[in-house]
C-alpha cells in the first residue's frame, strides 16, 4: 500500500509539474522514484521516435540515446548555470529536473505516418517538436525562477544559452544521417516522416550559430554582475 501510495504522489506532482504549477516534489523520500519516471519516459520516447526509422542505428533504435540525452543535457545546465550562482542547485536536483520534462517528447513519438500521408506526417511532426519543445523551454524557465531563484535577464539567459549549445551538438550528432542530405535533396526512398522536423533544425541552428556570440558576451556580464552582489 505504501509502494502504490507513493508512485501516486509521484504521478500527481510529475501531472501538475507538466501542467506548469508550483510543486515541492519530496525528493529526499521520493527522489529515486521521479528521476526513474523521468528515464523511463525518456527511453520510450527514444524507442518510438526511432522504431521504424531506416537511418536509425542500433543504439537510437533501443532508446539509449535519448536516455544519454537526460544525463548530458542536465550536465550542461549544471555547469553552465552554476557560476551564475542558484539555490537548490546540484547535479542530481538539476538531472531529476531534466528526467521530469522527458514524458512530453512521448507525443513526438507517436508514428502518425501510420495513418497519414508522408507530407501530412512531416507537418504533424513540426508541429509536435515545436510543442514539445516550448513546452520543455517555459518548464525550465519556471524551474529556474522558482527554484534556482534567478530573476530577470538572467533568467532569459541561463534559459537560452544551454539551448544554444544543445540545438548545436544535437544538429552535429545528426549531420551524417539527414542534415547536409537535406541540403541536396533526399531520394524518394529515404525520406521519412521526420524530415520536416530536421530541416526545422536547420534553421534554428542557423540562429544558434548566430545567437552564441551575443549570448555568451550576455552570460559573462551576467556572471560577473552575480558575482560582484555576492562580495
């Protein structure tokens, strides 16, 4: 009674953290049990994202990747945001945080090209991206304002940056399959419903590429400003 009474709790907060309200996940008692949601989720989200993907690996097609993902992308904030000084900050708060958004990418993951035309499935998917991926951006920005108690313009910054560098790594880790195809053209038999979505990341990496200068000369500022309060 106990084991179930906690994995409702857990499904509780984990429900009204995704619908964007305040929560105080008990992560002392139940710690374990939101960061395994979070990699279950992740794993299946990886494994039906990838499942009937020609161009996928072995190691995309299992799920490992977007498990991997959890791990790498909460490092990256934890280093990152750190020097700008934020309470409750560690690395295991921050990978709990990271695993916490992952049930979104599930909707990325439905296969609507089962049921729908190619190009009809290549604007759905666009358009799943793009929710799953601003949802996961306000759950960080509200993450950061209630927890890690940043305000401002250092809010804005400590959000974008790490985005910058993740759309970045991720394009690059992507480059031998689709993106540089995309530039000259897929043949009939390699396109896949999920090609719409890359050439979306395209361009936003296009943007990050040209945001990284401004955004790293604004985080240093940041730093230095935080710093300086601090002495």
């Amino acid at each position: 009674m106990n084991h179930l009474r906690a994995i409702g709790e857990v499904l509780v907060t984990e429900g009204r953290f995704l619908a964007l309200q305040p929560v105080k996940p008990d992560f002392a008692r139940l710690g374990n049990c939101f960061l395994a949601l979070g990699l279950i989720s992740a794993w299946l989200a990886g494994v039906g994202r990838y499942w009937d993907n020609p161009r996928a690996d072995l190691w995309q097609t299992l799920g490992l990747g977007s498990v991997a993902y959890v791990f790498a992308m909460a490092l990256i904030l934890w280093l990152l945001i750190k020097p700008l000084r934020p309470q409750n900050w560690s690395y295991r708060s921050v990978l709990t945080f990271v695993g916490m958004t992952s049930p979104p990418a599930i909707l990325y993951a439905i296969p609507v090209e089962r049921f729908s035309t190619l190009e009809t499935a290549q604007i759905i998917n666009v358009w799943f991206l793009a929710v799953v991926a601003v949802w996961r951006v306000i759950l960080l920005v509200l993450y950061l304002v209630r927890s890690a108690k940043l305000s401002g313009g250092t809010v804005l910054i400590a959000a974008l940056l790490p985005l910058v560098l993740i759309v970045s790594a991720l394009a690059a880790l992507n480059l031998e399959h689709v993106v540089f195809r995309l530039m000259a053209g897929l043949a009939e038999e390699e396109r896949s419903a999920n090609d719409a979505a890359y050439a979306v990341l395209v361009v936003i990496t296009y943007f990050s590429f040209f945001a990284s200068p401004i955004l790293l000369f604004a985080y240093v500022g940041a730093v230095i400003h935080r710093w300086r309060r601090a002495t």
